[in-house]
C-alpha cells in the first residue's frame, strides 16, 4: 500500500482541508486536544507557562499566538508569544474576529506577503481593543461619528505603530463609507502607520460598529 504524502491529494481537496481549518481559535489549558488554528488565543488569567505555550503553538500549527488580558493580571514578554491584546472579558469573541482581519483567507483581491502580516502583529507592547457604535438614518454621517468614537478613544499623543479595523453594518460597506472612515483615520494619524481595513454584518439596519485594535510603539 502506497504511504500516505499530501502530495498525493488533488489541489481542490488540499484546499478545501485548508479551508476547513478555524481562522482564530480560543485554547484553555484543560482541553485535551487543540485543533489546528492560524490564530491561537490564550487568557492571561488561566495557568500557562512558557512550556506548555510553546507546546500550544506547536500542536495548533498557529502562525500567530496571542495572549488576552481581561484582567489587571499582566506578563512579562514570553518570546513563544507573538502579543497581548488588552481587553474585557466580554470582548474575546470580537478581537479574535477583528484578528481574522489579517488572515490571507478572507476573500482578499490582493494577498499580503506573510512577513509584512509578521512584522505588523509583533506586539512590542500591549495592544488594545476599542469599540464604536452609532446609529443614523444617514449612512455616511453614522460612519463618521463612529470612526471619531475610535479615535477620540486613542491618545493622540500615542504614536501609534498598528491599527486594524473591522467595520460593521447591515449592508454590504459602500464605497463612500469606506472613504469616510480611511479619511478620518489618515487626517489624524499622518505617521508611518501600519493600517488593515476588514468588513463585518450586523443583523440592525441603521447602525455603523466599528471594532478597532490599535498597538503603540
């Protein structure tokens, strides 16, 4: 019998393996098996330690790992760790989808080299989820006042290194909505910024909610 080589899968089952595997997955120290995951996300809080991080990362083939601190509890750098992103515990589920912003696999026109995504989530310090929502029947007035919640919610005297958006509303996100919000954020932050830009639904009409991480240098 003929040994086993992915190789020998035909390129559409390839990818449609690919396809299967979770973009983000959340990993707590009790679980007897990790799946695979592009983004692998830990608490703070729960009892890791450099080993059995190092373990994680390997056994979920993650090219990124991220570390969320819901709490006051906050860690030194671990080198296994790629950063920490702070936010609240309520919050999980929207970083981890805000992440998947990065992922080559979201239906981009144009792929993004690996090591400029690499570059781009090595946290040096820990970054920070934030969160805007507005409603309107104007589309274009909603988004504004969104995108200033965000940024009113970031100290300007922060130099800012990355920020990554998700952008959320009933519809799918006009032209002229994008225009706003990539506007508002470039008028104020004229620095070499690192800036990502994704798309998300919300079952409200009348509503704009943007999600944000943001990492200082």
């Amino acid at each position: 019998m003929e040994e086993f080589n992915v190789r020998n899968i035909a390129p559409w089952m390839t990818q449609l393996w690919l396809d299967s595997i979770p973009i983000t997955n959340f990993y707590t120290p009790s679980m007897k098996n990790y799946c695979l995951s592009e983004f692998a996300f830990f608490l703070i809080d729960d009892e890791w330690d450099t080993q059995s991080l190092t373990n994680l990362k390997y056994r979920t083939g993650a090219a990124f790992l991220f570390g969320l601190q819901t709490t006051s509890k906050c860690v030194d750098k671990i080198d296994v760790v790629d950063g920490i992103i702070v936010c609240k515990p309520d919050e999980v589920q929207q970083v981890m989808k805000v992440s998947e912003v990065m992922s080559n696999r979201k239906d981009k026109l144009i792929t993004t080299d690996f090591d400029v995504i690499k570059q781009a989530l090595q946290f040096t310090k820990p970054a920070q989820f934030i969160q805007a929502t507005t409603v309107g029947t104007d589309k274009l007035d909603r988004a504004k006042r969104a995108i200033n919640q965000i940024i009113s919610q970031i100290h300007q005297d922060n130099s800012m290194d990355v920020l990554i958006l998700r952008v959320k509303t009933a519809g799918d996100l006009s032209l002229e909505e994008y225009c706003v919000v990539s506007e508002a954020i470039e008028n104020i932050f004229t620095d070499d910024i690192s800036i990502w830009y994704g798309m998300g639904h919300i079952d409200v009409s009348d509503c704009c909610w943007i999600e944000a991480i943001y990492m200082v240098k």
